[in-house]
C-alpha cells in the first residue's frame, strides 16, 4: 500500500493542512480489463459518430495512414514488417509476421479464441472465435445508447490492415464471422 499526502481541498488556504492518505495499489489484472474496456468505448463512439456522420472511409484512410506511420515504433509487427522483409525469404518473413500478429491479438484477448492454419509456405489462417470484445462493445454501445451492431464495430480492421500490409507484399483479407473473424495472410 502506498501512501500519498493530500492538501486538504476544504481549505481556502492550500498552504495550511497536509494530511496522508492510503491509497490501493490497483491489480495488474483490473488495470489490464478497464484500459481494455476504455479503449473499446473509444473505438464504439469513433465507429458511431463516424457512421452518423458520413466520415467513415475518411477516417478509416486517416487511420490506415496514422498506423503505417506508427508501426514501426510500436510492436514486434513493425519489427517484423519492416526488418525481416529485407532480410530473409519472403515465406520466411511471412511466417515471423503471422506469428507476431497471432502474438500481438493476445493484448485483446485470450490464446485460447485464436487458431492458426497454415495452408502452404506463402498462405495462413487465423481465425478469432468467440471474440469477447463483441460482450465489450455491446455493454458500451448499450451504456451509451447507441444503436449499433458490435460486429460493425470490427468491420474498421477489415478496412484499414489490408491496407497496410499491401505495402509489405503481403495481401490480407480480414472477414467478419458470426463470433469473431477470420484473417487470411498471403504472399502477394
């Protein structure tokens, strides 16, 4: 436990009173659910005032262009993009991406819901099943009174990463399924 001292904010003078006060460490578990589910309110209220307001593929452009720029500097996958491509064969980059993206899934949801297939050297499956960000966005597009499908919600990642991995010879399609979706990966 950590204890902090506080100006009492009763008091006019803030110069006066200091008094301690204990505050709880939070668990890195609850800290991991609520960023998630923060980060889930953002992406519902973006799908949703983008949709009503008719900016939906100027966003998703915007955001396409954002993310190359960001990749590099923030994951494995940038690593992965932009060193292996250069470096080794391009069946061999192509397994390093697919892993790390499989990898990188996992900040939003359990190993357990993604499965992997590879249907030769230059073409993979990742499916997402059961996907518990659906629970999230529903709760929060219903917290907020939103009319909105959750899977909807998902349909900006079918737009924007196929984008992006175009750049790195590799053709992405990004389907949308009844309880998750599917992520075929394939040299170009």
């Amino acid at each position: 436990m950590r204890v902090s001292k506080i100006i009492n904010p009763e008091q006019e003078d803030m110069s006066g009173e200091v008094r301690e006060m204990e505050i709880k460490e939070m668990p890195l578990q609850e800290k991991y659910e609520r960023l998630l589910r923060e980060e889930q309110a953002t992406w519902v209220a973006c799908y949703a005032f983008h949709k009503e307001h008719g900016t939906m593929e100027e966003w998703l452009d915007y955001y396409a262009k954002v993310q190359k720029k960001m990749l590099p500097l923030s994951s494995g996958l940038g690593k992965a993009f932009f060193g292996l491509m250069k470096t080794v064969t391009p069946g061999r980059a192509l397994h390093q991406v697919v892993k790390e993206i499989a990898y990188d899934q996992q900040k939003w949801l359990p190993s357990a819901n993604i499965e992997l297939k590879w249907a030769s050297d230059s073409q993979a499956t990742m499916t997402i099943k059961n996907c518990p960000l659906r629970k999230i966005n529903d709760e929060a597009a219903k917290k907020a009174g939103l009319d909105i499908d959750s899977k909807f919600v998902c349909e900006k990642d079918t737009t924007i990463f196929p984008r992006i991995t175009k750049d790195f010879g590799v053709d992405m399609t990004h389907e949308i399924t009844e309880d998750g979706c599917r992520i075929t990966l394939k040299l170009a």
